[in-house]
C-alpha cells in the first residue's frame, strides 16, 4: 500500500508489513490499540505533508544494512515501525514490538531481507 501527497509517501515493502503490525499490535494492551494506531497514522500523515520526523523520543537510527542503506525506527510506546528512506519516502520494513532495549540480530536481518525484496521489486519496474 501506498500513500503519497506533497511528493512523499509512505510505503509497505512487503506483505511482511501487515504481517509484523498485526504481531506486534497483539502485544499492546487492548485498552491502548487505537492510541498507538492512530499516533503512527498522525506522525506518516506528517511526514507526507512534508514534516520531519526529528524527535528522538519518536525516530532514531538504528543502523546501517549492508547495502549501505540507513535503517530507522519511528516509535510510538513499545511498538517500533522500521524502515528506510527511499527516493524521499519511507518504505516500512516491518513493525515490532520491542521488549528490551538493544534491536535483535533476527529483526536486523528481518530488516535486510525486507530490504533486498524491495530493492530486486524495484530493478524489475
């Protein structure tokens, strides 16, 4: 799915993306689903309008795949959305909920994975 204005957009780079948001959405307390759904709905509506996300509370690094390419995660409570920057546009890579402070090499590689399907869909537009 995507959603674009102002020249930006805000990109799924693979059936992972709702596969991972459904994963961890399951791990928030149900009471406080909709506040995390609608606070990332809030900051990709910014960013589209053509807002940065510069908050470190909200938007960090988090480190570099091997294509060189900078991995991010937006942050709303304990629920992490990562991706990377793409011609302007955030391709999300997958959503996590994050229980402990350093990200796991299984989700740097969830990411790299995410990554290369994205970069091969693309040579092949």
């Amino acid at each position: 799915m995507t959603t674009k204005t102002h020249g930006r957009a805000i990109i799924q780079s693979s059936d992972d993306v709702l596969v991972s948001l459904k994963e961890a959405m399951g791990h928030v307390p149900p009471h406080e689903r909709k506040q995390v759904a609608a606070k990332f709905q809030a900051l990709f509506e910014m960013y589209k309008e053509g807002h940065d996300w510069r908050v470190p509370s909200q938007f960090n690094p988090e480190g570099t795949l091997p294509n060189g390419t900078q991995l991010y995660a937006l942050k709303v409570k304990q629920v992490r959305c990562y991706g990377w920057y793409d011609s302007g546009n955030f391709v999300i890579s997958h959503y996590l909920f994050k229980k402990q402070q350093k990200l796991l090499k299984a989700d740097v590689r969830r990411a790299e994975r995410n990554n290369s399907l994205w970069v091969t869909k693309k040579e092949q537009l």
